[in-house]
C-alpha cells in the first residue's frame, strides 16, 4: 500500500478510534514524515497529507504525448491587408454578407490576404458557401491553405490559386479517390482549368465505379474549358442509365455546334424550319413535326413538354434551340424575317436559347434588339445580356428603355438593368437610379417587383452615387408618402452603397 493510501485509510476510520500509523515511504518523504509530531495525530495527519501530495506532483515525468509531428506553415509572399480593410471584412462577413465577393475580389485583385485571425471565419464560409470558394481561395495565402489541409471540412481550400496539380500528385489522388463529393468535384474543376484532358481521362477511369448522382456531377464539371475533344466522352454518355446523367451531358453537348447532337439536331429541323429569299426579303416557312420520333428521347427531346402550343410546338422549339445557329445565316436578317410570323414566340425563344448555349454575341444583340418588353422572356434576356460586354450591355439597355410605358413595363426594364456581374459605371448608374427615382415618384403599384429590383441594385449601381441618392432619398421621402417597409428598403440600398464606396476608398 503505498504513503497515500495508508493515510486515507487512517483518515476514513478516524484518529479518535485508531491512532496513525507512520507511513512506508521514500526515504525523503520518509524523513519528512518522522519530523512530524504524532501525538497530535489530526495536526500530524494534515500535514503527512500536504507532503505526500506534494511530494507527488514534484516527483512525476512530464507526460510525453505521441503527437504527431506537425509541419510548420511556409512563409507566405503576399502581404496582408490594410488594417482598414481587415475591419471592413469583419463588418461585411456580420452585416453586408452580398459585398463578400465584391471586396474579396477587389483584395485579391490587389495581390492581398486575409489576416490569419479572419482565416477559420472565411474557411468556414466557404465550406457553407460554394459559390464564394473561389474568391475565398485567392485571398488565404499559404496560411490559409495549411490550415485547410488540418480540417476535413476545409479540405476545398487546399488547392490554392497557385497549384496546379497534376494527375499523379499524392494530394490530389487523395482527394479525387476518398474525398467528399464537393471536394472531389472542386478538384475535377480545377484540374479542368490546369489540364481539361487530365481531368477527363480521371473521370472516366472511375467512370464505370461511380454512383448515378456523382456521374451527374462530375459531367457538369465537366463545362469548364469544355472543346470537341470531351465531345466522344459526352457522347457515350447520351447513353448512361440514368436520367440525370443523359441530361447533363446533353447540356453541355448543346454548346458544341459540331457535336453529333447537334448535326443530328440540323438534319432534323431541315423539313421544319427554311429561311428562303423572295426578292429582298427572307420568307420563313415553318411546318410542325408529326409525330415524335423514337430515337429523340437519347437526345434529350421531351415527348410531353407541356408546351401551351401544343407537344408538336414544343417538339420544334426543343430542336431548333440545340441547332446550330451558323445554319441561318446572318442574324439581324433572320430574326427580322420571324417578326409577325405565325410561329414568332417558338422561334424566338429557340433561338435566343441557342445563342446562349454556342455563346453568339451577334445573335444575342439581334434578340435583344427584338425583344418585347411587353411579354418578355426576363429569365432568357438577362442570361443574353451576361453575354455582352459592358458598354454593348449599357448601349442595348438604353435602346430597350421603354420610355413613356405603363410602370409593369418600366419596372420589367429596370428588372434587367440591375441584372450585372460588375458595377455599371457612374454615369449610366446616375442614369438607371433616375428611371427607379421617376418610377418611386409615380406611386407604383406593383411594389413587390420594385422592391426586389431594389435590393439587385445594392450591387450593380456604382458605389460613388451614394451621395447623391441619399440627397433623392431623402428628397422622396419629405415629398411623397412612401410605404414605411419601401422607404427601409431604400435605406439599406444607401446603406450597401455607403459601405461598398469606403471599400473602394481603401483600394
């Protein structure tokens, strides 16, 4: 029994029924416990108990923990933000979430980095928020990207800007072979970017393992620098057993004007859709299919598509749109020929379809400048207008501003205005803020549209307006009885512009 336990037993029976007994011990402890004075054993007995513990704590090996060996992080080569900019970060990561990739852009395009305190906050962000990865990435440093490699969770962020790997690094083999399936679809993405053959050939040596929703994925990732050379691969794909598989692959073969799917998409439209010439004028003669053909259903055309023209309809526009639009010719000239047609709605819509997948900047002008804002199609002209480059883009709106139309109509043209993947400019910003100015003054009535088109704006208009929209906010407001829940809508637009404007002062 060793010191301690001999006096705890004493201790539990009490010095009253059984004196104490000195303790077997070390002989340092053991001269330290003959110098006591037992015949005052309760004295005696506290005091053994406060050597004894002591004794022990002083006498024990610090424990020796098999911890592995960590490797410290390199020094990273980009310097960190300014101290004002670290602080606008932390404001826009609790109060102005939509500014992130805004200002993690603008850091990043400056050749910056986050300091290591804001770094699990980002990480964790991104593990939440796909979309923000990228812009993530960009801004962590070496830093960042050794902290993610100690995190499961933030393993998306170990492929750093500056690494590229290739098909045979340990790291990437790691993640594409057991990795999570963002983090496996994040590597086939980037590997596409280094090395879109790699990337492909990876895939389709783990093609015939994969479960339906990863071949699903994996096919769209797939679109990034995407040429004829995957076309075989996407191909043999039309024929996968399921569904969601087909689709993808269809979607992408689509936007290749020289994919089989296509030319098969050609042939089949010829006894469909002929632009001929009639003097000086193009005539369109359009015929309906009659029946649904059974080798459609590969190539991805619905046989119920719930068209309100009907199935035949339906059957034509889903055709023309995976055509190649190089068939008709020159697109002004062809777009102009459909004006009043019978059949103008269907082969508008395919054919504004179609420019967006084969990325045709001529024929996405000569759509919009068609377009009818009275009946439009919002979702297809704002994806036609990402298209364009931004002085095309403000020109097309300008002409498309449907001056003296009903507020449906204005607020459908705003709609699209504060549609933009950048800020406009100053002066077409001051333009569009003045149309939304006259829209608030005229007392709409469909504010639920105008308020959404409110918050697009918080974005897209040029954050050097603020000062003079806060002067017209304020303006409306001792003018007009704006609703209470509009009036706090365009506070937060002042607010956003407020902020976004002292972000650009630092840079």
């Amino acid at each position: 029994m060793n010191p301690w336990q001999t006096l705890v037993a004493t201790a539990l029976v009490g010095t009253g029924k059984q004196a104490p007994v000195l303790p077997e011990a070390a002989a340092a402890l053991k001269a330290t416990l003959e110098q006591l004075d037992w015949s005052q054993p309760e004295q005696a007995l506290l005091s053994a108990a406060g050597a004894i513990a002591l004794h022990q704590q002083v006498g024990q090996q610090p424990q020796k923990p098999n911890w592995p060996t960590v490797e410290p992080c390199a020094l990273d080569d980009l310097p960190n933000i300014e101290r004002a900019t670290a602080k606008q970060l932390e404001t826009a990561l609790s109060s102005y979430p939509a500014v992130l990739p805004e200002l993690l852009s603008l850091i990043a395009k400056a050749g910056q980095r986050v300091p290591a305190q804001q770094l699990p906050q980002l990480l964790h962000l991104g593990q939440q928020k796909v979309e923000l990865r990228p812009q993530i990435i960009a801004v962590i440093g070496k830093r960042g990207q050794w902290l993610a490699t100690h995190q499961v969770d933030w393993g998306y962020a170990c492929l750093g800007e500056a690494d590229r790997f290739l098909p045979d690094a340990a790291a990437a083999q790691s993640i594409w072979q057991s990795g999570q399936r963002s983090e496996r679809l994040w590597l086939l993405q980037r590997w596409r970017q280094s090395d879109p053959a790699a990337a492909r050939a990876a895939l389709e040596a783990v093609w015939s393992t994969e479960l339906a929703k990863e071949r699903e994925v994996f096919v769209g990732g797939l679109a990034i620098n995407l040429t004829m050379a995957d076309e075989p691969f996407l191909e043999a794909a039309l024929s996968d057993r399921a569904k969601g598989v087909r689709q993808a692959a269809i979607n992408l073969l689509v936007s290749l004007p020289a994919s089989r799917l296509c030319q098969r998409m050609a042939t089949r439209i010829q006894p469909l859709v002929q632009l001929q010439t009639q003097g000086q004028t193009l005539e369109v003669e359009v015929n309906l299919p009659d029946s649904y053909a059974p080798d459609w259903e590969r190539d991805g055309i619905q046989a119920t598509a719930g068209s309100a023209q009907g199935d035949r309809s339906a059957w034509l526009e889903q055709i023309l749109a995976a055509t190649p639009l190089d068939r008709w010719g020159e697109a002004t000239k062809a777009i102009q020929a459909v004006k009043g047609h019978l059949w103008q709605k269907p082969l508008m819509f395919a054919w504004g379809l179609a420019a967006h997948r084969q990325q045709r900047i001529d024929w996405a002008v000569a759509w919009l400048g068609a377009l009818d804002l009275q009946q439009p199609d919002e979702h297809l002209a704002e994806r036609l207008l990402a298209l364009l480059p931004p002085p095309q883009k403000e020109q097309q709106l300008r002409d498309l501003w449907p001056s003296g139309s009903s507020q449906e109509v204005l607020i459908r043209w705003l709609s699209l205005a504060a549609q933009s993947s950048q800020p406009w400019n100053l002066a077409f910003s001051r333009w569009i803020f003045a149309q939304l100015v006259l829209l608030l003054e005229d007392q709409p009535r469909n504010v639920y549209l105008l308020v959404q088109q409110i918050q697009n704006l918080r974005l897209t208009l040029h954050p050097d307006l603020a000062p003079e929209a806060t002067t017209a906010v304020d303006r409306l407001s001792h003018q007009t009885s704006l609703p209470p829940y509009l009036e706090s809508y365009l506070l937060e637009l002042l607010a956003y512009l407020r902020f976004r404007q002292q972000i650009y002062q630092v840079f």
